[in-house]
C-alpha cells in the first residue's frame, strides 16, 4: 500500500510539474507577443518608418513594381491612418493594375482623410469613370466644382461623361465652359467634335475637327489628338458619300 501510495504522489508531483511548465510557457508566449507588438508599435509610431514605407512604395510605383509599392503602402498606411497619402498611392498602384474596386475603396478613406485634396478627389472620378459607374464619377466632379469653379479639366470630363449618358446638351455646355477655361487643350475640342457627330450635325462636327487638327498639329504632345481627329473627318467624309 505504501509503494502505490508513493506512485501517486510521484503521478501527483509529475502532473503539477507540467502545469507548471505549461503555465510558463503560456506566461512566455504572451510576454513575447507583448513584446513584439509594442515593439512594432514604437516602429510605426517613428516617423522615420512611416517615411521609409512610404518612399519605398512611392519608388516601386515609379518603376512600375506595383504589387511591391501596394505592400510598401499598406505598411505606411497603417503607420498613418489618418493620412491621405498612403491610400491615395494605393487607389492609384489598383488603378494601374485595373483592379478599380480596389482604387475606389482606398481613394474614399483618401478622400475622407484628406477632403479639401482635389487631387485625391479627380483620381477619385476618373476611378469610377472606367469602372463605368457614370453618375457616381458625375457626383464627385460636381462636388469638384464647388472647390474649383475653374478646373478646365474637370468641366471637359463632365462633358464626356454627359456624352456618354446621352445628354449632348448638357455635354456641349459643359465642353464649350471647358474651352473657355483653357482655350489650348485640345481633347477637349476633339471630344465637343464627337457630340455633334452623335447629334448627326456633320457640318459642325467636319469643322470641329479641323480646327482640332489645326490648332494640336503644332504641338510634338498633342500630334496624337491630332491624328485621332484627322481619322474621325475622314470618316465623316466617306459618311457623306
């Protein structure tokens, strides 16, 4: 009876040796998690981190290593949270890769982040714009507007968007306020042409693209515009006959 009591104990004494073991190792697990987490912490808290990540992320896009720059972002973007920047460069890494879900998801915390950026805010709509989500890019220029009554290139793409909804009134005010603006930017005259090709005035649509082909043939950046007209008005010609 003796010899089975002293097995017990040692059955006893073994079992609480492991709970204790374990006990310590549990203990020493979460003072290692602890650890890393604050020491991850303090890193992203550093400004130079955050800079680091950013910077990298801002390189990689340059070099169109964008899988590496979204990475680089994501890591800056949780150093700053409240800062547009990172998720301005990540909605336009997505947009390189076409992923415009992905864009708009990280232009709207941009947005929110940063409400007075219109820059932010453009990449925004163009974002939606070849989503083909029209009236939601139409609501982000009008929001636009508001900040800057004097962004030709806003108003331009209102026309094409108002264009492209089938309101070439609407397309053609809004064009025309563009050329206003800036009388020296030339899609946007391509663009007023395809209106009145739409609405069946070839007429002013055959002048449009003259002018257009006139004014961007002096210009090495706007020969492609040129060009593009110089397509349409032969198109329009053969039309005629």
């Amino acid at each position: 009876m003796e010899q089975d009591s002293n097995q017990e104990l040692g059955i006893k004494s073994s079992r609480s040796s492991w709970k204790y073991i374990v006990g310590a190792v549990i203990v020493l697990g979460v003072v290692i998690i602890g650890g890393i987490y604050v020491k991850n912490y303090l890193e992203r808290s550093d400004p130079k981190y955050y800079q680091k990540h950013y910077s990298l992320g801002v390189n990689y896009y340059n070099k169109a290593l964008f899988d590496l720059a979204i990475a680089e972002l994501n890591l800056a973007a949780k150093a700053r949270p409240n800062s547009p920047d990172p998720y301005y460069g990540l909605g336009l890494n997505y947009m390189k890769l076409k992923k415009y879900d992905d864009a708009v998801k990280n232009f709207e915390k941009a947005v929110k982040n940063g409400p007075e950026r219109l820059d932010i805010k453009y990449s925004f709509a163009v974002a939606f714009q070849r989503m083909g989500r029209l009236e939601k890019a139409l609501e982000v220029y009008h929001e636009m507007v508001k900040q800057a009554p004097d962004s030709y290139q806003v108003f331009s793409n209102i026309g094409v968007i108002q264009m492209q909804l089938g309101d070439s009134e609407k397309a053609i005010i809004a064009l025309k306020h563009a050329i206003e603006l800036k009388p020296d930017y030339y899609p946007t005259y391509f663009n007023l042409a395809k209106v009145y090709e739409i609405q069946g005035n070839t007429e002013l649509a055959s002048k449009q693209f003259m002018l257009v082909i006139e004014k961007a043939s002096k210009k090495k950046e706007t020969a492609d515009v040129a060009q593009a007209a110089k397509i349409r008005l032969a198109s329009l010609k053969t039309k005629k006959k």
